[in-house]
C-alpha cells in the first residue's frame, strides 16, 4: 500500500529456482540478471534468449477485534524478457525488461456507531474502501568486459518507468435513515520515469576443467525516482465537486544497493552464496501513518528501512551427456532466501523468507536451449502479525521460464549468413 509497492525477485528462472543466488554467476546459458560482468562470459558468434512467465497465489490472514479474516487472490504476469550476446572476443552486452514492483490492494474499514464520539455520533457508521494498482518496470542494458585473464568489469543503465494508481471512498450512513451524506473519493496517481546505474565485477579464483569458483560483486547506484504525484479529492456520488486538486513531487528514492557473491561449478554441482544490503531507510525519511488498525485501535507509522537478505542455492545435474537416460540430463535446483521487509511499522521489522525449488529440462541431447519450471513458497510478518494485530501473509509462486541459446555448442547460427546455399 506503500511507496512502490512489493518488489520482485530479480533473476532469470534458473537463478530464482537458486533462491534468487547469481551476483558471481557466470554461464553461457544463463543470462544474468544481476551483475553486468557477468555479459562477457558471452561465447563469441552466440546469442542467448530468455522469457519467463510467473503466476502468484497470496493467502492472508489476521484476527480483528478476536476474529480471525483471511483472504486470497492470484496474479500472473510476465517477469523477464532478456538476451545476452557478443560485441568482440571477451566484451559482452545484456539486455532484460522486467517488472521491478507492483502495487495491487483493496481492502475495507467500517468506523462503527459511537453516540459519544463528538463527530462520528451525529453521523452514524461509516464505510472506508482502499483500493491501488499499477507497477514500476524496469530496463536494463550493460555491457562486460574481460579485462585481463580471469577479471571481468561490467556497467549497466537502469531506466524505471510506471504509475501506480490509489484510490479511497469514504461512504457515510444516517443514523436515522432519514438523513443524507455525500461521498468523498479520492484519487492519487503516481508516475515515474527516471534513469540509473549499476556496475559490477567477478575474479574467478579458481578455473580448470574440472571446476570453477568465482568471487563476484555489484553497486546499485539508487538515486531520485522523483515520481510525480496527482492528488485529487471529491464530494457527491458522481463526482460533482473538487474540493482539492494539485501535482507535487514526492520523495522517493530507490536505495543504494551492494551485493557480493561466491559461486562454485563443476560438471555435476553448482552452488552459490550472495549477501545484499539495500540502504531503504538512509534514503527515505518520510513516515506515513495507516488508518485505524491494531489491537489498540491506533494508527501504525510506516516508514522505511534497511534491509539485510542472505541467499543460497544449489543445482544437481547427474550427467548432462548421458544419452540413454533422459531424466539423468535435468538441472535439479533448490535455494532458499531470507531477510527483512523493507518497511517498518512502529519500529518493528517484518520478517520474510521463501524456500524455492526448480528443474531444467534440455530441449535436446547436448542442447543449451531448455525449459525450466519453479516454485516458490514465502511467507512475510510472522514474527509480528499476532502481537500487533498486522497481516500474515504466505504466497506460492509458480514460474516456467523458456531459453533459447544458438552458437557452436549446438551448431546454430541465427544471424550469420551461410557460405554455401
């Protein structure tokens, strides 16, 4: 209901399956989508190309007044257009399109009777719906660049774009009956457009035919997002009187973010580690106060924090050239995530953590391109949701991820032209 909303988890489908792990990752058939080095492990006459799918189901539950209310809904959407291809021998560009946050809510509150109440008590109950959409997009193209024998600078540009609409009816009723009371609405939009930066490194400590272990890092930059802010607000049901109207800037800064990363391969083993700090707080002053809520009936102040989130995964491939057994080639995944929310409400933080799971099925024998299926369960606010009265939230996501490689591993050519007709 906040700011721009939940974030989503970045990552292609193969490193999401990881638990989100991949800031030291580096593949030929994984487009990553979290440190910009990573483009020069690009093979040169290749192109990789990768889509995803992701569809949400959110359960929420919380006791009201000792009662307890749950809800559920579900989402789908796209999460990751992107490819990754080469400019020159060890120089590599990348490029994705994926949604950055997303804002979907409605929810209602009834201010109930109360004759000793100086204003409400000549008014009656009164009805309060919230609702919000919308999401902020993001765009990112980089380059890396191997710059000498095992160390590879990537830097990429970030551009955020988006609206995000809410929206309030506050819906008197007479005590009587005989009385009458206009509606008020109001209608917030909020639109973004703003451009910044991330660069990143990898060293691979350690590569031979048999293995490799890589140390990786990355900077987000962060900056302004400076949204434009339209506040209208109406009285009569079919909005026949503005009683304000007017644009103003609000303050709202995407965090600096710092992420390092170790990731060990070897024919049949990869497993990773990333560590991420996101500066929320530092960045974002401002508090916002929540409606009536809580056991005590008061308005919790909701304001911006740091964030700490720990990640690990691991993928198992039994033998990727085995030519009899067809399950023997699957990429098994699994990872799991947690950290913080990055909002707090009266000084406490909220927990979050997600467990994931995934598999790579190879289109053919010896094959780059596959089809890779995941899923994630998460949960957010149960070290709070009882004692305050907050929401408890559990989600599964369920995601299918297509990729699509051409080059000499699988002796395709997308955009040479042939010698010989």
């Amino acid at each position: 209901m906040y700011g721009i909303g939940e974030q989503n988890t970045p990552g292609t489908l193969p490193m999401r399956s990881m638990g989100g792990v991949g800031v030291a990752m580096r593949s030929s058939g994984v487009v990553n989508l979290l440190n910009p080095a990573a483009f020069s492990a690009a093979p040169q006459k290749s192109f990789l190309f990768n889509f995803g799918l992701e569809g949400q189901n959110y359960y929420n539950s919380q006791k009201v007044d000792g009662m307890s209310k749950s809800t559920a809904y579900n989402t789908f959407n796209f999460h990751d257009i992107a490819f990754q291809l080469p400019l020159a021998k060890k120089l590599g560009l990348g490029f994705s399109l994926t949604p950055y946050s997303s804002v979907g809510y409605r929810t209602k509150y009834t201010h109930d009777y109360d004759p000793s109440d100086p204003v409400w008590g000549n008014v009656g109950r009164a009805q309060y719906v919230y609702q919000g959409e919308g999401d902020v997009t993001e765009v990112k193209l980089g380059v890396g660049w191997e710059l000498f024998k095992n160390f590879s600078l990537g830097i990429a540009a970030q551009y955020y774009w988006g609206d995000i609409d809410r929206s309030f009816v506050m819906t008197p009723t007479p005590i009587t009956g005989d009385g009458s009371y206009s509606s008020t609405v109001g209608t917030d939009n909020y639109s973004i457009s703003s451009i910044k930066g991330q660069i990143g490194v990898q060293w691979n400590a350690i590569l031979n035919q048999k293995r490799a272990l890589t140390l990786g890092a990355a900077y987000d930059f962060g900056g302004d997002l400076n949204p434009t802010v339209t506040k209208n607000i109406y009285v009569g049901d079919l909005y026949n009187s503005t009683v304000k109207g007017d644009t103003t800037h609000l303050a709202l800064v995407l965090p600096r973010q710092l992420s390092a990363g170790v990731f060990y391969q070897t024919s049949k083993w990869t497993m990773g580690v990333d560590y991420v700090y996101q500066d929320w707080g530092g960045r974002n002053r401002q508090i916002e106060s929540t409606g009536v809520s809580g056991p005590d009936r008061s308005a919790f102040a909701v304001a911006y924090t740091d964030t700490h989130t720990i990640k690990a995964g691991v993928e198992y491939t039994p033998n990727r050239y085995d030519v009899r057994n067809f399950l023997k080639r699957w990429s098994y995944r699994a990872g799991f995530r947690y950290g913080t929310h990055n909002q707090t409400y009266n000084g406490d933080k909220l927990g979050q953590y997600a467990v994931t799971l995934g598999v790579g099925v190879p289109v053919k024998f010896l094959a780059i391109s596959s089809i890779d299926v995941g899923v994630e369960y998460g949960r957010r606010g149960y070290n709070l949701a009882e004692r305050l009265g907050l929401v408890r939230q559990q989600y599964f996501k369920f995601s299918i991820g297509f990729t699509l490689f051409a080059g000499s591993e699988n002796g395709e050519y997308w955009f040479l032209r042939p010698k010989y007709d």
